[in-house]
C-alpha cells in the first residue's frame, strides 16, 4: 500500500515537471514590464525607440515612459501597435523632429510630453490625430514659430506648455482651434509683439502666462485680451513694460490676479486699471514708479493683496488707498516714502498685514497720526506688527516709531499745503483730553470753530524708560500733557480774535519752563475722579481760554496729583515703605509683571487657562491693566487670529467652541491704556491638546494592541508546537504499527569454516513453524555443521497448519542454514 502511493506521488511530480512552461510577456531591451499596462523605459541610455513587437499584447500597454534618453528621431511605427496608449512620455530626449505619421494610431492619447528636447517647429498635421489630447507639454526646445495648422485637431486640449523656446510673436488666431484651452504658458520665450487676434477663440482661457519676453514698452491696445473673457490669472512680469495705456484690461471681468512686477514702468495712466471689479491680487513690485494717480486703485474694490514694494514712491495721496474696503496685505517696503497721512488706511479695516521697512522715515509731527493709527489696531488686535524705523533727523536714527511719545515728534512742520497755519496752531484742532477720556471743546471763535476734533494721542514712555521701574516717572502722566499742550493754551490766552499767527507767533512765545515749575504753575492738568472729588465744582463748559488763577481746579487738581506723586517717590527713597513699582508700557508689564501661565481642566471642547500678576502700579491715566488672550491652532495661517479681551484684574480665562482632539497655541499678554506691546508674546504661551469628541472615534489605544499582538502571536507558536508534535507522534505510532515486535536471531558459527553472508533478517518462511513442538527439539543437522540452535524460537504460536506443511517447512529451514 505504501509502494503504491509512493509510485502514485512520483507520477504526479513527474507529470508536472514534464508539462510545457507558461509563455512570459518578452519585455523590450533595457526597458521594465512589471505591470502590463506600464512601460517604463525612462533614463536607460536609449538611442532608439524599443520594438514592441516581443510584446504578447501590446494593446494593453497605456502609459509609455521614455524619457531621459538620447532617442533623436521618431519614426512613423514607433507606436503604431499601441493604439489604447493613454499617456506618452518623451520628454528630456534630444528629438529634433517628428514624422508626419508618428501619432497616426494613437488616437486615445489624452497625455503629450515632449519638453525638453531640440524641436524647432510643430509641423502642422502631426498632432491632428490626437483628437482626446488634452495636456501637451512642447516647452524647453526651440521652437522659433507657430503656425496656424500647429495645433489643427485638438480640440480637448485642456493645457499647453510653451514655454521656454525662442517665440518671437503669436500670429493671428494661431490658437484658434484649441477652444477648450484653460492653461497657457508662454513664459521665457522672445515675444515682441502681440497680434490683435492673437488670442482669439480661447474664450475660456483662465490661465495666461507671458512673463520673461520682450514685449513692447507700451501697452495701449485693449483689443489684445478682449477675447480672453474668462481669464482669472494673467502674468506680465519680467517684461520691458514702461507704460499702460487707459482701459488696456477692460475686457477682463473675471481676473482676479494681475502681476506687473519686475518691469520698468514709470507711468501708469489713471484708467489702467479700469474694468477690473473682480481683482483680488495685483503685484506692481520691482518697477520704477515714483507716484500713484489718484484715481488708479478707485476701481479695484475687491483687491485683498497690493504689493508696491521696490519702486521710487516718495509720496502717497491720503485718498490712495479710500476706495479699498477690502483690503487685506500691502507692502510699501524700500521705496523713498518719509511720512504718511495717519488717516491713508483708514478705509481699509480688514487690513492686518502692512510692511513699511527699507524707507527714509522722517520721525516728525507728520508720523503722529500713522503712529496714533497703529497703536489702535495693534490694541484691537487688528494688525500684525509692523515696523517704521526712523532715518531722520539725526537724533531719533535707527529707532522704531512705536516706542516714539509725542514729544519726541515734537520737530518738523505739520502744516499742510492748503492752509499756511503754524504747527504751535495744531493744539487748536482738537479737543482736550481730560483724566476721565472726556474731551473738553476748544474756545469759540477763531480758528476753532473751523477745524474738526481729532483725537489726542496717548502718551507713550520713551525707549531708554522701558524695562525700568522707577516711582519718579511721575512726568509720563501730566507733567509731559502739560508741556505738550502748554503752546496751545499760550495761543489760546490771546483771545478769540486770533485769526491766523506768523512766524512771530511762535518765537514770542514763553520758553518751556522747568518741570520744577509746574508744580507752581501748572497751565493744564485734567484731574482724575479722585482728584475731583477734592477740587471745587465747577462747570465744565469754562472756556479753555479764561486766564489762570490761583482757585483754578484744573491747577489745584495737578498739583495734588503731583504732590502724591512726588510723596510716595520720595517716602520709597528715603526707605519707608516700598511701593510696587510703576510701569506704563505694555512690553515691560508682560516681561516683569505677568507671569506663570499654566492650562487647566481641558475639555473636547473647552480649555480653562490661569496666570498670576505681580504687584504693580499703573499711571492714573491708564488705569488698571487688561488682558488679552491669543489662541489657535499649530500652524494655521495667520497665526493669533482669535483674541479674547479680558476685564480688569482677570487672573483666568475659559476658551470654548475648541476642536476635539486638536493641539492648541495659547498667549497671554497685558493691554495699558489700550495699548499692547507690538512684539508678538513669546514668554508667556502654552501649548494644550483638546480632548477626543465622545462622540468621534477615540484614539488607538497602542499599549493593549500590543498585548493583543503578543498573545496573537503566542498562539499562533503554540499551535505551531502542537503540530510539530502530534505529527511526531504519529510518526511513532505509524512505524510501530508495521514493524511489530523484532525477532531477534542469534549469529551462527560453523565449526569448520565461515558461513555464507546471511544478513541478520528472518525469512518469512519461519512463519509456518508450530509453536507446539517441544523445546527440546533440535534441527536434523550433523553436529559437525552446525552449533546447537534451539529451532523453537522459529515456531508459529498461532498454531494452525497439517503435518506436511510442518515437514515442507523444516526441509526448507535445513536448507537454508546448510553449509
């Protein structure tokens, strides 16, 4: 039984190892077929095209990879056994031209990539087979002309590179078949001129790039882009445009990205840009432009990005920027600007991203509005930082005009072109500031009545005052009001009949006195609710103009506020108690005063942070400090985008509407008196990660994985043992079942001579033997042949058989152990 399944398994291998091998698919010489719909022969040292015929089944075949060789020509069988050939690679080849036929059977190519080679011109008809062809890439040759019959055919193109050759002009309706065309680069070529038609049917064309040609200096014909209806992004850039005509992009309803940078133009005609309602982006960078018409940027109501840096503006109209409602980014930086309008932005409130670096500011009364501007938004949360470092005069070099107070803008000529009224008439114009933000009018008559209220500025600490606290800086509050506006009420004493001071107005006037003298004579000091509390009531209507006097409450209130002040300076100085000390600027109280941040009670949707505040004092015209707290995701663009305002003497704060399961950035930073330190807070942020949402999927628990793994695979080694053994076992079991219980028979000697090899088996004829002779029977041999052998050890114990049987067999067993 067991010979025979030995006999049936040899068959089987046999059978097997005779059978014919399977036919493999014949891959092309240097090429790789893994997959059979896939071809890839790219950067093997080509010179040819490889023959698909070894190919069982080369229609298959749908993408074709031979680029980065050094094939030179296309034939016209190339391809022709490939007709379900979807995509055709050849680019970075040194191709120099194709044969008329050589696409003739590819009609399904939908992908073209012949870039990068040496073709020096679109032989018309080659390409009109292709008639599903929608990307073609013929860029980096050298290509020198287009022809109408260029693209006959291809009407799916969808995108086409050209860029790269050496175009010298476009012909007219030279894309006139490619009426689904939607992408357009013709960048790097050598184009002078532009056809009227050169463009027409691309109808709906939304990419058009033709920067680094040669276009003409002047760009006057609006007819060039009229057919373009659908175009959103147009690149002029890297021309030698010096001048745009009127109305030249009027035909452009969609555009939503003009870039104009690197150029030369030095004159933009005040209509340039109309037409453009949908303009989003507009890159006049690099340029020589040395002044903006008015009326340019009026039509440009959705513009979000206006890049006019690297120019020659010396000069902004304050209406610039009026009809920008829009507008988000805008760079002014290196040019020759040296003072700003405050209110040139002001039309634009979603402006929060603004670059004023590399320009000669000069660092005058002129600045205090674009400062007094900044400071607003920088409080609201509203702008990025933004820096406007000071060139002149002299002394204020190389300072940032946030950390500038108004009377270190103190220098200059702030009055404007239209009107010839001295700055010492400035104070005039506005309001006065008390204490309590009240604005108490100016006097009646005079100048006063024409000129509209402005805000006053705060005052800010100077530079060399940051990072100290010292009590004496008592003159930060309404010592420096005084002296700011003391001109102003100088002027205000002449009476209401002042119509218009000369020059003399100003050098008859008082010198600044000591700040000694003010605690005698003080000429303004709006008192605080608790000095008024004290002073005498009177109304507040009083004409700012009414001569000072001794019972003046103004005066009274300004000395008792002083007279505090200098008290509790001089009882620090002289050891008694310590007083906490006073800080005015926002950067200071968020490096000294605030500190250990730390994030509590997290949530799916909702996080709890806590901070402490160190003793301090703040001016009485700032009052208490608030908080602001800056929260948002890792990485998201613009970084701090949400603020949370806090009350005063806040120490925590509870985010909500969070993310589940999302890392978080939180800051926290002071706000003085509105302001707030225009250096982003690095000091005091923590970091948090929300919560799984109990509804959502919760996170891979990794560690009970792992266990899982583990047992899995102890399990699976058990088994594996267990198979091990009882296959070993029924190994044991099988081979005891044939062999059954060994005889063993003892090696018989001769005594006269050696007997014949006989090996140690037993024959199967002892089998035949009864087992019911007696023991001592003893074979019929001679006693010279053989030693004694005991024969019952031979005999059946079945029993069973006739007496002949017996006899045939001990014949038989004589023979065998004869001599």
């Amino acid at each position: 039984m067991e010979a025979a399944r030995a006999v049936r398994f040899l068959l089987v291998v046999y059978g097997c190892l005779a059978l014919p091998p399977r036919a493999q698919p014949v891959c092309p010489e240097r090429c790789d077929c893994q997959h059979p719909q896939h071809l890839l022969c790219t950067n093997r040292g080509l010179r040819a095209v490889p023959k698909t015929s070894s190919l069982p089944s080369p229609q298959d075949v749908l993408t074709y990879s031979l680029g980065g060789n050094f094939i030179a020509n296309i034939t016209a069988f190339d391809f022709h056994r490939l007709g379900q050939l979807r995509r055709l690679d050849l680019q970075y080849n040194q191709i120099r031209a194709l044969h008329p036929k050589t696409f003739e059977k590819l009609s399904r190519l939908e992908e073209l990539y012949l870039g990068n080679n040496l073709l020096q011109a679109l032989v018309p008809g080659t390409l009109a087979p292709l008639r599903k062809l929608r990307i073609l890439y013929a860029n980096g040759n050298e290509i020198g002309r287009l022809s109408r019959g260029s693209f006959e055919g291809l009407e799916s193109l969808v995108k086409l590179r050209l860029d790269g050759n050496a175009l010298g002009a476009l012909p007219d309706a030279v894309f006139a078949p490619l009426g689904n065309l939607l992408y357009l680069h013709l960048e790097s070529n050598r184009i002078r001129f532009l056809g009227k038609n050169a463009f027409a049917q691309l109808g709906k064309l939304r990419f058009l790039n033709l920067s680094a040609n040669e276009l003409q200096p002047s760009l006057r014909h609006a007819a060039t882009f009229a057919p373009l209806r659908s175009l959103s992004t147009l690149i002029l850039s890297a021309n030698s445009l010096q001048h745009l005509g009127p109305r030249v992009f009027q035909h452009l309803p969609r555009l939503g990205l003009l870039s104009l940078r690197g150029n030369q133009l030095s004159h933009l005609a005040p209509e340039a840009f109309w037409g453009l309602e949908a303009l989003r982006e507009l890159r006049l960078e690099g340029n020589r432009l040395s002044q903006l018409p008015v009326e340019l940027l009026e039509p440009l109501h959705s513009l979000e990005a206006l890049d006019l840096s690297g120019n020659a503006l010396s000069a902004l109209h304050p209406t610039t920027f009026g009809h920008l409602g829009r507008l988000r980014e805008l760079s002014l930086r290196d040019n020759a600007l040296s003072a700003l309008s405050g209110d040139i932005f002001a039309a634009s409130p979603a402006l929060y991203r603004l670059d004023l670096d590399g320009n000669g500011w000069t660092c005058d009364c002129r600045l205090r509005g674009l400062k007094r501007w900044m400071g607003d938004w920088h409080s609201q949360g509203r702008l990025l930082t933004v820096f406007v470092q000071c060139r002149h005069p002299p002394a204020l070099r190389g300072k940032y005009l946030d950390y500038l107070d108004d009377q270190q803008l103190q220098n200059g000529s702030c009055a404007s072109p239209s009107s010839s009224v001295s700055p010492t008439v400035e104070g005039l114009r506005r309001p006065l500031p008390t204490a309590a933000g009240e604005e108490v009018a100016p006097p009646a008559g005079g100048l006063a009545e024409e000129l509209p209220p402005q805000p006053q500025p705060q005052p800010q600490p100077q530079p060399q005052q940051r990072g100290r606290f010292l009590p004496g800086v008592v003159w930060d509050g309404a010592a420096r009001e005084l002296l700011g506006n003391r001109s102003a009420l100088r002027l205000s004493r002449r009476g209401p009949g002042l119509q218009q001071p000369g020059p003399s107005a100003a050098a008859n006037a008082d010198p600044a006195p000591h700040p000694l003298d003010l605690l005698q004579k003080p000429e303004r000091g709006p008192p605080t609710p608790a000095d008024a509390a004290h002073a005498e009531p009177t109304p507040t209507a009083a004409p700012v103009s009414a001569p000072s006097s001794a019972g003046d409450p103004w005066q009274r209130a300004a000395k008792q506020r002083l007279a505090a002040q200098q008290q509790e300076s001089t009882a620090q100085s002289d050891g008694g108690v310590g007083l906490p000390p006073l800080v005015s600027d926002p950067c200071d109280f968020n490096k000294f005063i605030l500190c250990n941040l730390t994030v509590e009670a997290v949530g799916a949707d909702s996080a709890s942070v806590r901070w402490a505040v160190r003793q301090h004092r703040s001016p009485p015209p700032l009052g208490g400090a608030r908080f602001r707290l800056l929260f948002d995701r890792f990485g998201q663009q613009p970084k701090f985008h949400r603020f949370v305002y806090l009350p005063e003497r806040s120490d925590s704060a509870t985010l909500r509407e969070l993310r589940g399961d999302t890392p978080y950035l939180v800051c926290v930073e002071g706000v003085l008196g509105g302001r707030v330190c225009p250096v982003a807070p690095r000091d005091h942020c923590a970091g948090l990660v929300t919560l799984p949402e109990p509804g959502s999927r919760s996170s891979v628990d990794y560690q009970l994985l792992t266990l899982v793994l583990l047992a899995v695979n102890a399990l699976l080694v058990l088994l594996a043992l267990a198979a091990w053994a009882s296959r070993w076992l029924r190994r044991k079991l099988r081979a005891r079942r044939k062999g059954g219980a060994p005889v063993h028979v003892r090696h018989m000697y001769s005594t006269r001579r050696p007997l014949r090899s006989m090996g140690t088996g037993v024959s199967a004829d002892f089998s035949g033997f009864q087992s019911h002779r007696p023991r001592t029977t003893v074979c019929a041999l001679s006693e010279a042949d053989l030693i004694e052998f005991p024969c019952d050890r031979f005999m059946d114990s079945g029993g069973g058989g006739g007496t002949g049987g017996s006899l045939r067999r001990e014949d038989h067993l004589l023979q065998r152990f004869a001599d």
